[in-house]
C-alpha cells in the first residue's frame, strides 16, 4: 500500500486589521504635516534673508552717505530700490570701451557698484576757521571800504599791514 501524501496546507488568510484607505488617509496627513512644517521653515528662513539683506542695503547705504556720495534724503529710496533687484538678475550690455565686446553681470552688483563710482555729493571734511596766521596778507582798501568795516577788523586789517588808498 501506498502511503498517503501529505498536501502542505496554506495558512488561513489573517484578518484584515485596517482597510487600506485608513493607512492611505494616515499617510496624506503625515504628508501634508511635514509639507506645511517645511513651508513654514521656508517662510521663516526667506524672511531672515530679507531682514539680513535689508540691513546689509542699510549699512551700505551708510557707508555711501559717510563717504558723501549719497544724501541722506535718498537712503531709504536706495535701499528700496535694492531690495526690488533681485541678487542674481543676469544683465548684458556692450561694453562701449572694448569695441563689439559684451559685458555680463548681475543687476544688482552693477548698481551697487556704480553707486560707489559716484562723486561726492556732500564734503565732510572739517574747517579750521580763519586766524591772522592761516589768512592771506593784507592788501589795499579803498577809504570807502576801509569805513565800511567795523572797528574790529579795521584794527585787524592795520595790524596785518594793509593799507588805505584814495
């Protein structure tokens, strides 16, 4: 006789624990949390970089109105006007000293650039105010202007040798 053959039985299916749509339902709000918490530490690094980028535009800004090449009036127009240039907004133009050459940079470099090519507007520079050593020397007075001075600096005008003429 034959001995019977063992047929290898298949386990019972488990049962189901959740339905799929729950799994998915929980996987789109992890999801669509770490979307919204990475929107958010986007939000918050782009307006960092705005406020350092303002203050960079600001102590420019200062150091040009420092150096006299821009009023003070115009600070705040200037460094609106360099936060609406975008950093890296390529430009092109020919170069008018190289003939047929074509010069590439960025916007915002050049202005800044060209900012601090101006001349100076304003001269800071401090004035000694005039003393009988630093004043050129007397020369001749008519009698008419010689009366017109007060007493003062008619004494001055004698005492540095100048001289009354008809």
């Amino acid at each position: 006789m034959t001995e019977p053959v063992s047929v290898p039985q298949t386990p019972p299916p488990a049962p189901p624990t959740a339905s799929p749509s729950v799994d998915f339902a929980a996987r789109e709000a992890a999801i669509a949390s770490r979307e919204a918490a990475i929107a958010s530490r986007e939000a918050t690094l782009k307006a960092e970089e705005q406020r350092q980028r303002r203050a960079a535009d600001l102590a420019f800004a200062d150091q040009l109105i420092e150096q006299g090449r821009l009023l003070p009036r115009d600070q705040q127009p200037v460094v609106a006007l360099l936060a609406q240039i975008p950093a890296v907004q390529p430009m092109e133009f020919a170069d008018p000293e190289a003939e047929g050459q074509t010069v590439k940079t960025f916007a915002r470099a050049w202005l800044m650039e060209f900012l601090k090519r101006l001349p100076p507007q304003i001269d800071y520079a401090e004035r000694t105010a005039a003393t009988d050593e630093n004043k050129p020397p007397a020369g001749a007075l008519s009698r008419k202007a010689f009366e017109r001075l007060d007493p003062q600096q008619r004494k001055a005008h004698l005492a540095r040798g100048g001289k009354i003429v008809d």
